[in-house]
C-alpha cells in the first residue's frame, strides 16, 4: 500500500492561525518535506512535533521529488509545508504534486493561511474576479511579455515582491498600467500589519525616504470594461465610416447588419451611421 502526500499550510505570520488539523498531521506522518529546515524546526518545535524533516526547495525540486514519491511508495506518508502559507502557491510543492499524481499518489490539501488570499479580502478591490501572478519574473523578456498581458488584465491582480525589489516594481507598473489603485499589504497577520490603499503613482512617492521591510503583497485593480470599450471605439476612429462599413460587407454581411455594427464598434447610434452615409452619397 502506498504512502500519501499531505500539503500542509503554515502560518504566515500569526502561530495562532496554525490549524489543528495541520499539527495532528505533522506529527503523524513518517516525514516532513519543508522549504527551509532552519526555518520549520522553530515552528515545529513550537507545537511539539518531532516528525524527521527533510529540505524541500526550488533548487532541489525534481531530485528530492523522486526521493519523496520513492517513501510513498514504500508505503510512507509524506506532508509538505513551505516557509509560511500554503504549499505550492508560488512555490515548488507543484512540482511533486504533480509527479505524485503520474505515480498514482494520493494527493491531499490541509487548507490554511494563504498571503495572496488574506490580501485580496483586505484590498477593498473587487474579489469576484482575479489572477495570482505570485512574483513578476526576472527574465528581462519573460517580465516584459508578462507585463503585456496584465496591460489587458481585467480581473483583480495580486503580486508578491521581495522589499529590496519594490521601488523598481512600482516604476515598472506605473509605466505598463497606467495609474491603477492599488492596495500594499505589509506584514499580514504580524503585529506590525500594514494595508495601505493608494494607487501606483502614490506608491512610488511612499519609500522614497525610506526603505521597504517586510514582504508584500500588492493588489491592483484590473483594467475596466469602460476603458476597453473606450479603447475600442478610438482605435475604429483611425479609419472612415465608409471603410468600416466595407469591412463587414466584404464578409458578406447585409448592409442594415453592417451599419449596427459599425455603430456598436464606434459607440454611436445607427441612426448616425445612417444619416453619415446618406450626407456622403
């Protein structure tokens, strides 16, 4: 019988938001995969669990995976905790969900503290819709292709960013998006938590007497439907009536069609589109 693989949230922050659930489980697997060792003997010791531990990181990610499908497959239960929140959320922990998943391991999720969620729900932004962009890449070209698209981004987005890396992420922002509101969550959970609405113009002016400490979180609202439709309307505004028109009964399209398209495509009535074309004939 094979093991399981457990994903453990910790706390990002507040011990307090440790779970029951997520302690029992620790100390009753075999092992404990974590980011960071030094790091989890703290937490671990603080809820007495004394499960063995073995490191689990970006740089020994698909190596150490086969050590650990080769426990489970042995027969031993694994769980997999990151430095804090919840594993395989901007984090390697994919990588061995995944290959548990080709090996025919049961996978599990404990649910807990997650930094992207926490600050999304104090953002004051919409959360009925939004994507999770974790850390903008360092790839020069990866970022500047990432950046393109969050250009057409509507829905809610939420960014990780180290405090030495801000200042330079907020420039970069402001100069892709525009001036966006923005809300900079510092801290979560901690004693010293901070949430700041503001917009990304503002927020270049906030560090600039001081450093950043902390990690962030950093929410933006999407592009709205208003400036697409906006931005729509004055690209039609390069070309005539007339060749709008064309554009449509060149596929084959009546011309009454033809005209309330145009219309919707320019933000006018149809009754203007009409009237623009008798005055020209």
């Amino acid at each position: 019988m094979t093991g399981k693989l457990f994903l453990c949230a910790t706390p990002i922050g507040n011990l307090g938001d440790m779970t029951p659930r997520v302690v029992e489980t620790l100390q009753a697997v075999d092992l404990i995969a974590a980011e960071d060792t030094r790091n989890s003997i703290k937490l671990l010791n603080h809820f007495g669990i004394h499960t063995s531990m073995t490191s689990y990181h970006e740089y020994n990610k698909v190596e150490k995976a086969q050590y650990l499908i080769a426990q489970m497959m042995e027969g031993r239960d694994v769980a997999l905790i990151t430095d804090a929140g919840t594993p395989a959320i901007s984090d390697p922990g994919e990588v061995l969900v995944r290959m548990c998943h080709e090996s025919g391991i049961d996978v599990t999720s404990l649910p807990g503290a997650a930094a992207c969620i926490t600050a999304l729900t104090l953002s004051g932004l919409n959360t009925r819709r939004f994507c999770f962009e974790g850390f903008l890449p360092a790839d020069k070209r990866e970022r500047r292709d990432v950046l393109e698209d969050l250009k057409k981004e509507s829905r809610t987005i939420i960014l990780y960013e180290a405090p030495h890396h801000l200042k330079q992420t907020f420039d970069v922002l402001f100069e892709a998006l525009g001036n966006r509101k923005l809300t900079l969550c510092r801290e979560l959970t901690k004693k010293f938590e901070e949430v700041v609405p503001t917009t990304l113009s503002d927020a270049c002016a906030l560090f600039e007497n001081k450093e950043p400490k902390g990690e962030f979180v950093l929410v933006i609202e999407g592009k709205s439907f208003a400036e697409f439709k906006q931005e729509r309307e004055e690209e039609w505004q390069n070309i005539s009536i007339e060749e709008h028109m064309e554009i449509y009964e060149s596929q084959g399209i009546a011309q009454k069609e033809a005209m309330k398209r145009v219309a919707k495509d320019r933000g006018i009535s149809k009754s203007a589109v009409y009237q623009y074309l008798v005055k020209k004939k």
